[in-house]
C-alpha cells in the first residue's frame, strides 16, 4: 500500500492536495476546487488544515522513473514547446541609409 506523503510531480503549492488525491486515488483537480470553494464560502478551518498538512506530511519519493514536472499537455492555442528556427540575419551595405 501507498503510504501518504506530498506529491513531488503533481504540486501547486506545497503538493499536499497532489500526495491526497495520489493516496485516495481522487483526481487532485477535485480536491482543489474543494478546498477554494470551502475557502471562500468561509469554513475558517480550510486554510490552517492546509498548512498543518503541509508541515506535517513527508515529502514525496523522488525516483528517477517519475516524472518531476507535470506531464506536457497539448495547447490550443499552439504547440509552445518547441523552439522555432532562427533565421541568418540579413547582411546590410553600411551605406544604405534606405530605411531612414
């Protein structure tokens, strides 16, 4: 069995959320608008329960099979990850004053 502990690969903040939704097998999406909306509609204990998890729990393995950062997600707003080519920069006549 999983033992609970922070999430090193699936963290917003302090991965106290991630390590939960990893050890419940709870998709950490879920229990983060959970807490923002328990936040907001004022449970006043959200916000320290919080920070006393994340002092108290341990952190995470860190193995070199997982992943350290999130997984690359498609955009759809374009594929970002990738570099574009450079181009040559065009080689001007010094006495070409043509653009002024």
């Amino acid at each position: 069995m999983r033992r609970l502990s922070k999430s090193k690969h699936n963290a917003v903040i302090f991965g106290v959320l991630g390590g939960l939704g990893e050890y419940f097998n709870i998709d950490p999406v879920l229990l983060r608008v959970i807490v923002v909306v328990a936040t907001f509609v004022g449970v006043g204990l959200t916000v320290p329960i919080y920070l006393l998890l994340a002092l108290v729990m341990p952190d995470g393995e860190s193995s070199n099979n997982k992943p350290t950062n999130r997984p690359h997600r498609p955009s759809s707003f374009g594929n970002f990850s990738e570099k574009p080519e450079r181009k040559e920069a065009q080689k001007v006549d010094e006495e070409d004053w043509s653009d002024f």
